[in-house]
C-alpha cells in the first residue's frame, strides 16, 4: 500500500508540473498585459514608464525565465506578491477565500452522496415504476437547466418574494452581535442556495449513474444466487449489490470535484460569496499573473487530490484491490 501511496503522489506531482506549464504560456499568450490595467486609463503614461512598470514586474524577460521564477517561488511555497493595488502576497489572499470555497464544496458533495446514491438505488430496484419515471423526468430537467438560471430563479422566489433566505454573502450585517447558535443558523440561512445550486446538477448525474450500475449489478449470477438462498432483499441489495455498484459511483464522484470548483466562479459571483471563485474572476479582469497562477495552481492540486481519494477508496470498498 505505501509503494501504491509513492507512486500516486510522484504522478501526482508530475501532472501538476506539466498543468502549471500549460497554465502559464497559455495566460501569457491571451491579449493584455497585467500594465494594461494601470496604463490604459491615464494617457500621461510614456512607453518609458510602461517599460519600468514591465520590468518591475518583470514582465520584460522570456516566458520560460519567468516561468521558473516563478516555479523557485511556488517550490518554497511562495506564489509572489499580487499585482493589484494593494500588492499583497497571493497567498495571504488565496488563505482567506479557500476555506469558504472548500466548505461549499465539500457540503455539495454530501448533498450529492446522501441524496444521489439513495435515489439512484430506489430507482434501480423499482425499475419502470411511476417513481423510476417521476425521477427520469426530474433529472432530465436537472441536466438541462443552467445553474446560473436555477440560482437567479431560487433567489427570486426564497429571497425577494418569501424573503425566507439571503440571496448575497455569507453572513448577515449584525452577524457578530448573534449569539453562537444565531451564528451557526445565519450561517446555514446563507449556504443553502448556493449548496443547492452546486449540488443540484451533481444529484441528476450520480443518481442516473448510480441507476445504471446497480441495474447492470443486481443481473449478475452472484445476485441470483444470493437471492435463491434465501437472503432478504434488502441485505442482496445494500450488502452484496451496493459495493460493487458504488466503483464507478467513486470515479465519477472523483472526477466532479474539478466541476464544483469551477462552478464555484459562477455561483460565487452570483451570490456575492467571497471565495477562491470570485477571486479567480476578480483576478482575470486584473489580469492579476500571480493571483491567478496561485488559485489554477491550488485548484488543479485539490482537483488531483480528490482523484487520488477516490482510488483510495476503491480498496475500501473492493477487497480485491487491497489484495493486489
């Protein structure tokens, strides 16, 4: 098991090298410089001062030279100083919106565990019945609506007209003067759109992949023989059907983590939620080098991350592979 562990974190490292390489020639080769945005606007600005605002930045050596700059930093744990006005370093930055962002994440995916798996499980073993029906119709219309249209919609109706939940922010006004429990509540008021709007495509998929693994499980001859012996249905199902239905169930949960970051920089927006995903946004439209390197950076790493969890979870829930 610890040589498995090596080799995935040495694979792990070298696929994060070669994304912060792409990540890097492909930012500099879009339109713009990070000199734009200081220089655009002020028509005193001389092809002089331009030239000492790239060279500060030092912007004016080769592409591959800064980006191993920038690599000795980053080895050190160093993303650099943010190019923004208030030239704070990038992590300080990145360190106070992660925590948001990963809460959220991690949130939609129990969301899409506790509610996918099950619905998915019950659909299978009521194969063509007027639940299996109703829920192939839920999804399709899962899978079709835009996040950002069923966000703007739920604002609409929980915030403007019932004026049930928050439709901005993470927390109220009077946050600090609520007592701990008050806190914890306002928190919970604030998250539960946008957790639902992360969550709610992630439900459609893994339900419709879960509906299709059990059904290709539950016909297999290990089943029928579980089955002729007498088991109850309930211990074919969830003792010796769900595991082997769950393996596919693990990649694709493993594969969705680089969609719920993404999907952060929409809904964050949306919602006026300070996280990795506004920043990354606030970032582009600077075109903020540093800043944005360091969020692509942790991003694809919690994205390797996440994929390397899920083949660690395959020997949890294969015997086979903690066999081999």
């Amino acid at each position: 098991m610890f040589t498995y562990l090596a080799k995935r974190v040495l694979e792990l490292s070298v696929t994060l090298l070669g994304i912060t390489l792409l990540s890097f020639f492909i930012l500099h080769l879009a339109p713009g410089k990070p000199t734009d945005v200081l220089t655009e606007l002020n028509p005193k600005i001389t092809p002089e001062a331009r030239e000492r605002l790239e060279k500060y930045y030092g912007l004016d050596k080769p592409i591959i030279v800064q980006y191993l700059n920038w690599l000795k930093r980053v080895i050190r744990l160093d993303f650099g100083e943010s190019f923004s006005t208030d030239h704070r370093p990038v992590w300080e930055k990145i360190k106070e919106k992660i925590p948001i962002t990963l809460a959220i994440n991690i949130l939609s995916m129990l969301v899409i565990f506790l509610i996918a798996i099950p619905v998915g499980i019950s659909s299978a073993t009521r194969q063509y019945s007027l639940y299996d029906k109703i829920t192939t119709v839920v999804v399709f219309v899962g899978f079709a609506m835009p996040g950002f249209w069923l966000a703007l919609l739920l604002m609409m109706f929980f915030g403007v007209k019932l004026h049930l939940l928050p439709i901005s922010g993470i927390k109220s006004l009077n946050y600090d003067s609520l007592t701990f429990l008050g806190k914890l509540l306002d928190l919970g008021k604030h998250l539960i759109l946008p957790v639902f709007v992360s969550a709610f495509g992630g439900i459609a998929g893994i339900s419709r992949y879960m509906r299709s693994s059990m059904l290709e499980v539950i016909r297999q001859d290990y089943i029928t023989t579980a089955r002729a012996k007498g088991l109850p249905e309930n211990k074919v199902i969830y003792r010796h059907a769900l595991r082997n239905a769950l393996l596919p169930i693990i990649t694709i949960l493993g594969l969705s983590v680089p969609g719920l970051i993404g999907g952060s920089v929409i809904f964050e927006q949306i919602f006026s939620i300070p996280g990795m995903g506004r920043l990354f946004w606030m970032s582009v439209m600077q075109r903020d080098y540093p800043l944005i390197m360091g969020l692509l950076t942790i991003g694809a790493f919690l994205t390797l991350l996440g994929n390397m969890l899920a083949d660690l979870c395959y020997a949890l829930v294969d015997p086979r592979i903690r066999r081999q």
